[in-house]
C-alpha cells in the first residue's frame, strides 16, 4: 500500500524538479523477485530505481539508530526497510530477505559498493541470491550528483544489466567473494560504458 501511495508522488516530484529521468534496457528485468545491486552514488537514486522498475516493490537494509524514532521507523517500515546492525550483521541481515524474496512479493534493493562497516554485509547479496535462488540485477545511475545540478535538469539515467544468477553449490567465503564482487564491478562498468563511454564517476 505504501508503495501504491507514495511511488506517484516521488514521481510527479522528480517530474517537476528535473523531468528528465530515462529508463534503459527495462526489459531485462527478470520474472518475479529479484536483488537489485548498484555501486551507491547518490542518496536519491533508491528513488529513481523504485521509479524505473515500477510496479515492483522493495526490501531495504537500514542502519538500526533510525528505528529509534517512532515516527521515522514507522515510514521505513511501512516503505519495506528493516533493521540492520552495520558493525555486526547478525543472521537476521540474510534471513528476513532470503524469506521476503521466497515469497515472491518483495525484491531487495542492495548498495554493497557503499557498505562502509561490514565484510559480511559486502557479501551479503551473493549470499542472499544463493540461499533465495533469485538473480542479482545489476543497475547503474549516470546523471547529476548534487541537489543543485539535479534542480538544472541534467539528465537522469538508469540502467539496467542482464540479471546474474549464483548457483546453490557455489562456495561464497573469503576466497571466492572478490571474484564474484568482481563479475559484479565489471557489470556495473560494462554498463556505464554501453551507455556513454566517455562517463567518469567523480564522487561530490
């Protein structure tokens, strides 16, 4: 319900305040439940991926200190967030995921470039793809990176990959994640690059 209400409100404010948002390859998306990854590049772009792959909805990690405000902790999880402890994980980080995507109702929507605090949440998706059987999807966000470019109608670009599927008998441990964190980065700049070859990310 939350999402029926408030998807056409971020979109008619985005609508006004930039009207560029350009969706590419939307028809990759896969059938079902799915993990969407993306390098983390700006706070709004969970906005316009929510956007860009509409109707599906989404499960996100939030840090567990923006719970402790009641009414913050009632829009997040009316808005699909759980609580995550960022410095220790916990099981619950795999398995309230891995049972929502199960379910085929909810995706999840995952920035593991941007985790900052944890080994365990870095490989935390290809952990959760394997034990949900459901594919990574890797989706790439080219445009302005600052509030005051974005009010400039500077294009909006999201682009979506072909979905990446981890087998149940693959070995996820300290040995095979940077290889497969590493198919993950090579999609994300394959993606970039199709799309303008010339883009350099430039953190603000």
């Amino acid at each position: 319900m939350f999402y029926k209400i408030i998807r056409p409100i971020a979109r008619f404010i985005v609508w006004v305040l930039n009207g560029h948002l350009h969706v590419h390859n939307k028809e990759r998306l896969p059938e079902g439940t799915y993990i969407l990854v993306a390098p983390h590049r700006t706070w709004w772009e969970p906005i316009l991926f929510a956007l860009a792959t509409s109707p599906m909805t989404y499960m996100f990690m939030a840090k567990k200190e923006l719970f402790k405000n009641p009414v913050l902790s009632f829009i997040l999880r009316h808005a699909g967030a759980f609580p995550v402890d960022r410095k220790n994980p916990g099981p619950s980080a795999l398995t309230i995921p891995v049972k929502g995507l199960r379910k085929n109702h909810d995706s999840l929507m995952i920035f593991p470039s941007g985790t900052r605090h944890s080994a365990e949440l870095k490989s935390g998706a290809f952990v959760i793809a394997k034990m949900s059987g459901k594919p990574l999807l890797p989706v790439v966000y080219q445009g302005p990176l600052t509030f005051k470019d974005f009010l400039k109608r500077k294009p909006l670009e999201v682009v979506i990959g072909n979905p990446i599927t981890i087998e149940r008998k693959s070995k996820i441990d300290k040995e095979t994640t940077p290889i497969l964190y590493k198919q993950l980065e090579d999609a994300w700049a394959k993606l970039d690059y199709d799309q303008n070859p010339d883009f350099k990310y430039i953190p603000k």
